[in-house]
C-alpha cells in the first residue's frame, strides 16, 4: 500500500470513529501533498495542476446525510458524505475525480451559459451534464468510481460501460432507423479513454463523430422531446379508448425514466454561485444548516485574483466545442 492509500484509510478509520474534523484535516493534507501532486501531474502529463482547483476550496467537511459529494466553488465550500467516502473512494484516483468533476460544473456553466434554456427540464439538464463530465473528466484520471456506483439501467449513461447500456432506452435516431446518434456520441466521448476502458473491459468503443457539450446537450434535449412525444401519443390513445383517462400531457414532461427529488427542477440557467453535485439529480444545499458539523479549513489565494484565476482556467480547459 502506498502512501495516498495510507492517508486514504487513515480518513476512514477518522470517520468510522465518527471523527468528522479530524477526517476533514486528513482530507486536506492529503490533497494537498506532494504526493498528490506528483500522481496527478503523473497521470495527465502536467497538464493539470492541483493548486488551480485547491485555491478555490477553503472549506471541507464530512456530513452523514449527503448522498455523494457536493462543492460550492464560488464559496470554496466541498462536503462529501460519510458513508459515500467509506464505501465507494478506494484511492486517490477518486478523490481527484471528486475534485475534477465539479471544477469542470463550473467551467461548462461558464463558457456555455445559454445551453441551459427555460425549456431543458432541469432533472436532464443536470443528468446529461453528469454524463458528459463523468467521460471527459477521467481521460486522464482513470477513477472507476462510476462504474462502482452506478447501477440502474437508466444510469448507465453515467459510466464508460458502453457495451452494458441498453440503447433501446436511450435511442435517436433522427428517422434513419440504424444510426443512434446518442449511442455514437457515447462512445466517441469514451474512446479516448483508454486507461479506464482497458480496466473496465470495455473494448472496441468508438464514435464516427466528435461530440462537443453543446451538441452533447442538444441531443438529450432531443431524446427527451421525443420521448414526450412518444408519452402524449400513448395517452392520448389510452384517452381515446377511455375518455375517463388523465391529461394526456400529465406526466409527459418526465417521460424519460429519469428520477427527480422533490424539489422542482432548475429551469433558469445556473450561476456559478450554485452547488454542483456528483449525483445525476439536481440537488440543492441549505448552507446554514452545516454550521457546527465536521470540517476543516484551507486558505486559499487571496480573493481579488479568483476572477482572473478561473478566467485563465477556463481558457486552458479541454472542452470539444462544435
């Protein structure tokens, strides 16, 4: 076992204990080691740095009710679940897709601050970003973390485990009957990917086509209107056999299949002043709540240069634009 894997247990043995601040200081020591830095800088060839993610978190703590993992970069405020980080993180691997994933919340929202339109229902809007970020965020951080976590049909999506999602459910097609376009766009945002698809055994994964966010978006808001579609069609036939039957647009508006919490979904575009989350499903945080639970602190730059420094970072991000 190497040395991150020792930190690593060490913050589980702290949160079995239910030592939640002691976790939260080990947590960010080991983030900020030299260690992680060289494994980082190892994996993506020095094309990521930690630093330019760890200036933007001052705050971490442990909380028992959050599902997943959720960050605030705007307030530098990061809390994952305890039993989220026992059962699922394994190396620092994970920790560092964490990290990843909600940094690139941040920057999709920034470059493409229209994509979010008061139309995209804000239960896809937040899955089909999910998706996109979970394949682009590990090409050079193989972390299988998804494929550990996810295992509903319709979250398959989320994972690189292209051969294993029924694309029955997720299908268009554009009138061409052979040809699923989302089916292409999955697998041309994995097929680089080869670390992670080489550990997951998925092999042979290829898109004919390069799939940028937007034109990713575009084509789970298209899924989803033709499932509305589809939905209003079959009510309104069950309606025409019996007129006692509901609305036929009842329920359209989420034919997908996908789950939401019972918060009413996002539908105006989301500013960086918001929660990202790890979870498919839009969520939200009560920041006043998590006041007296275990954290700890980490000082990052000084403030008046965190506009300019996320302005760099969003200049030097990989995203496959159109």
């Amino acid at each position: 076992m190497n040395l991150l894997q020792k930190r690593m247990q060490k913050i589980k043995e702290s949160l079995r204990q239910r030592n939640t601040d002691l976790a939260a200081s080990l947590l960010i020591s080991t983030v900020s080691s030299d260690d992680m830095f060289s494994y980082w800088s190892g994996c993506c060839q020095g094309s990521e740095r930690v630093p330019k993610i760890l200036k933007y978190i001052k705050h971490i703590q442990f909380d028992q009710e959050t599902p997943t993992a959720m960050i605030n970069f705007k307030k530098g405020e990061l809390c994952i679940g305890v039993d989220f980080f026992i059962k699922h993180m394994d190396g620092p691997e994970d920790l560092l897709f964490i990290l990843t994933h909600e940094r690139d919340h941040l920057i999709l929202r920034k470059l493409f601050p229209d994509v979010l339109t008061p139309d995209y229902p804000g239960h896809l809007f937040n899955f089909g970003e999910d998706v996109y970020i979970n394949a682009i965020s590990r090409r050079f951080v193989p972390s299988t973390l998804p494929e550990r976590f996810y295992k509903e049909p319709m979250e398959l999506l989320l994972t690189g485990m292209h051969s294993k999602i029924d694309w029955d459910i997720f299908k268009v097609d554009r009138g061409t009957g052979t040809n699923n376009l989302i089916k292409e766009a999955h697998g041309a945002l994995y097929q680089q990917n080869y670390t992670l698809l080489n550990a997951i055994r998925e092999y042979g994964v290829k898109g004919h086509h390069s799939w940028g966010y937007q034109s990713w978006m575009q084509l789970l808001f298209e899924w989803h209107l033709q499932n509305k579609k589809r939905s209003r069609q079959q009510a309104n036939k069950k309606e025409s056999d019996n007129p006692k039957t509901k609305d036929p647009d009842e329920g359209a508006e989420n034919a997908d299949g996908i789950e939401t919490r019972d918060q009413e979904p996002e539908k105006e575009p989301v500013t960086d002043d918001e929660t990202g989350s790890m979870d498919a499903e839009a969520e939200t945080t009560d920041d006043e709540n998590k006041e007296g639970q275990g954290g700890a602190e980490h000082t990052g730059n000084n403030k008046d240069t965190e506009d300019q420094d996320v302005d760099e970072e969003l200049s030097g991000n990989e995203t496959e634009e159109d």
